[in-house]
C-alpha cells in the first residue's frame, strides 16, 4: 500500500493497546510515514520504546501534539477523555478534526468540548487490531464530510476491516464486534477441550481449533457465501457432522449465542447512558 496521507500528520493522545495497535497498523501498512505521526502518553517508557521501534515523534503535552497535527485521535480511557478535551480545546482550530476511539463517550458529548464545527468521527474497534484482523465501525458527527471519513477508513482499514454506522447502533457493535472475541475464544477453548477428551494433545488440539475458526472464517468472507451454505457443504446424510450438529441444535447453541449477545448489548446501554 502507498503513502495514502503524505500530507498529513496524525498525533495520538494515548497509546494503550488499541492506540499501539493502530500505531503499527499505520507504520507496517505504509499509510503514513512515521515521521508524519506524533504521540504523547503519561506512560513514558511504553511512549518512548514506540518512538525507538517505529519512528515516530513523542511530544511532552497534549497541547504540543494538538498544534503539530492535522489529525488528532483520541485513544483515550472514558473517564479521562472529558479533562483532555477540555485541555487542547484552545489548540484544536479549523481545519484540525478529531477521530475518537473512547469506549461509551457521544460524538455530541465531545462536540460539545471543541470549537464549534470540529469534525468528529467515533470509531469503535476491537482487540483483533493488536494481529491487523481487527473489525471497525464508524460513526460520523454532523460535522464530519466524505473526506474525514475516507481518511477514517484508511486508518483503520490498516488493521482490519471497517463498517460505517449510525451511532445509535454502537451498543450493538460493541456486544457483537466488541464481546465477539471472547465469545470465540471460548469456543476456540470448548473444542480444545473436546480434543483433549478424544485423545489428542492439548497442543495439537489447540492449533487444530483456532484454524478451523481462522480458515472458516476466511471461506465466509471470501466467498461471500451464506454460512448455512457452507455448513451444508459440510455435512453429509447421516454423517459425523450431522450428528454433532443435532447435538448442538439440541443444546439451543443458536438462542444462546444470540442471548449472550443481546446481554452484551444491554450491558453496553447501561454502562453508557449518555448514548440514547
């Protein structure tokens, strides 16, 4: 991939694992020179190791890092992101727009805290970023144009995949994209086990599951076929398939996938009340 944003610079206020995640993302992906990208964090030593592997520039205040980007991203814990804003206000000037990856906070709610006309585009990613598989939605603020949101989608395309959605939605995305992992990771960790039961090592076992789920995943996203489709493929009359099919069907596997998602999503509501 070419340089896509040459002109522009980028600085990121905060580099927990999602901002790092991206950092690598936009450097390995050749997006952005990294000299084009600034960043500031209190945790020092995570900063500067960053600055020593990839290249990029740390700055000492979030003031400095607002004034020297064009693009400023927010990778910020909620309850923290309200005293940042607050802080670069002054500094955050057209035609300097702001991406926010801050869990549970309003595109309004950080509206509010800008300059009157600041773009904002809130962007809800989930932890696969840290391997560039990652699934990003997107929602635009009303001041947000076509041109931020390409932008937007370049940036997180660099690790993984994106969606643009309506924000009234991310409580959704975050029990689906966001709890998804878990969600599979315990599968991943419930067919290990069977392995384990029938007789395989817990090593073999364990590759053996997490690339089924890799490989079928991949088949559904590059065929674009209907997963039932698929699983059909697979299953043959009165086969080994059918029969543990009739087992998880039995166990209600599709209502409880879909309850814990739900759950999620419910949670999600609670935990953010300023989102309605």
């Amino acid at each position: 991939m070419g340089l896509h944003l040459e002109n522009e610079k980028i600085g990121f206020i905060g580099i927990g694992n999602m901002g790092e995640a991206l950092l690598r993302g936009i450097v390995d992906s050749g997006l952005m020179s990294p000299d084009h990208i600034v960043a500031h964090d209190i945790d020092t030593a995570k900063l500067y190791n960053l600055v020593d592997k990839l290249g990029i520039k740390s700055l000492e205040s979030n003031t400095a890092l607002v004034k020297e980007s064009d693009i400023v991203l927010l990778a910020l814990k909620p309850d923290v992101i309200k005293n940042v804003l607050t802080e670069i206000s002054a500094e955050l000037h057209h035609p300097k727009w702001c991406i926010s990856i801050a869990a549970g906070i309003a595109i309004s709610t950080i509206e509010s805290q800008l300059p009157e006309g600041t773009p904002v585009v809130r962007v809800m990613p989930n932890t696969p970023a840290m391997v560039r598989e990652g699934m990003s939605a997107i929602s635009p603020g009303k001041y947000a144009k076509d041109g931020h949101i390409d932008k937007v989608k370049k940036i997180f395309q660099s690790v993984g995949k994106t969606v643009i959605i309506h924000e009234k939605l991310m409580d959704a995305v975050t029990a689906l994209s966001g709890s998804g992992p878990a969600f599979v990771f315990l599968m991943i960790e419930s067919l290990t086990d069977a392995g384990v039961q029938l007789g395989l090592t817990r090593a073999d076992a364990f590759i053996m599951a997490a690339q089924t789920f890799l490989g079928s995943s991949k088949m559904v996203l590059e065929t674009g076929e209907h997963p039932a489709i698929l699983k059909n493929r697979v299953t043959s009359p009165g086969g080994t398939t059918a029969a543990g099919l009739y087992e998880l069907e039995k166990g209600s596997i599709r209502a409880d996938i879909i309850n814990a998602v739900t759950a999620a999503a419910y949670r999600s509501k609670q935990l953010s009340p300023e989102i309605l």
